[in-house]
C-alpha cells in the first residue's frame, strides 16, 4: 500500500470511447468462463481510511456478455471479463448486452473514490461504464486509460474534467450517504478484465489513499 498525490485521468459520462483498427492480441490466452457467480452485502470497514474490497466475481449478478474467469494473476485467481470480438461490429455501447452489479454498505457518509483493478486487450478494449446507485446506463461514467496487457488500477471518475474544472470540483469521488449501496458495471468494450473493485474514503486535506497489487479486506 502506498499513498501519493493522485494524477487526474480524464473520463467522459456517457460517452464511447471509439477505436481504429485493433492491435495484435499480445495478452495472455483468455481466462475460462465458469458457471455463475455469488453474491453478499460488504461492510466499509473503520481504519486509517474507511474501505471495502470488492471481488467483482463474487457480484449479486452478472450478465452475459460479461463472464465469470479464471486469471492465475487476479485476486484469488478469478475475476469477470468480456471476451475479445464479442460486440456486434458499428454497435452503439448503449445496445451492448452485460452488466455487473456489486452490493456494499458504507458505514458513514461521506466522500468515496472508486478504484478498479483492471487488464485491458488494446486499444479498442480498453474501458467499462461504471456508475454507483443507479442501473440506468445513461448515467454512468466511463472508465478507461491506455495500459494494456497487464493488471493495474484505475480510478473512476464521476465528473469530465472540463466539468470539473468549471464546478472548481476534483472530478474523482462519490458522495455516498451510510448504508447500502450498489455499484454497477456495463459492457462498454469486449476484450477487458475487472478483478476488484475498492471504495475507499476520499478525505479532506489530507494524502490519499492509493492502491497497488491485490488488496486484502
């Protein structure tokens, strides 16, 4: 674990991320799908920084096109993914089927930010919508960067950055009041893997907390 000062990535609410032609698959061979997946209610536990460690495989629901896989480097050696060309070709991301949904309580109100461990195939599978207490796709925001090929983490932000700016906000952060909460995923691209997914307090004039490897709970 580690913190340091957060570099803003910049993410659009809504909006697809478009590709050229697609690079060589150059990333290990694709985990297998397994036969469903578990569900449960994670509590934010009190510590240097309220947190919660999410297995997205072990989601309420996930739908087709995203799966349930195996990845000898993800948490516990499984994670959810949506297989490479799975999307029919020029179709809208609001027309693409699959969807993610992971319970989990806050156990105070506050701000939260909202990171994910993610491998990406290239550059045409290299994002997820994501958004927190609402299933309607048309209010998520999208996550994406160019890393590819390897597991990292990404932070989700709920705000453009040219919106930010003019609300003088940092776009990353949600305010979650305490008790349940859920945060979806929607299939935005194929050829992507999401391990885990952690909340964690976003304090006030103070450093950040800022993951690295696999989380423990």
């Amino acid at each position: 674990m580690k913190k340091i000062v957060v570099v803003a990535l910049i993410f659009c609410a809504g909006v697809y991320a478009g590709c050229g032609k697609r690079r060589e698959n150059k990333t290990p061979v694709p985990p297998a799908p397994l036969a469903g997946a578990g569900g449960g209610m994670h509590l934010i536990q009190a510590a240097d920084f309220e947190r919660v460690v999410l297995e997205a495989e072990a989601a309420r629901e996930v739908t087709p096109e995203f799966l349930v896989g195996e990845d000898a480097e993800a948490s516990g050696g499984k994670c959810v993914w949506i297989p490479d060309k799975v999307n029919p070709k020029e179709a809208p991301p609001e027309s693409r089927k699959g969807r993610v949904s992971i319970d989990f309580a806050a156990a105070k109100g506050g701000r939260y930010a909202v990171w994910l461990r993610r491998k990406w195939l290239d550059g045409c599978g290299n994002s997820v919508s994501v958004a927190v207490d609402t299933a309607e796709r048309s209010e998520s925001v999208l996550a994406e960067d160019g890393t590819y090929g390897r597991w990292g983490w990404l932070e989700v932000a709920h705000l453009s950055s040219a919106v930010a700016e003019k609300l003088g906000k940092d776009p990353h952060g949600f305010d979650l009041a305490a008790g349940k909460h859920t945060l979806y995923l929607f299939n935005n691209e194929d050829g992507i893997w999401i391990d885990q997914i952690l909340v964690v307090e976003f304090p006030e004039g103070r450093e950040r907390y800022i993951p690295e490897g696999i989380e423990k709970p």
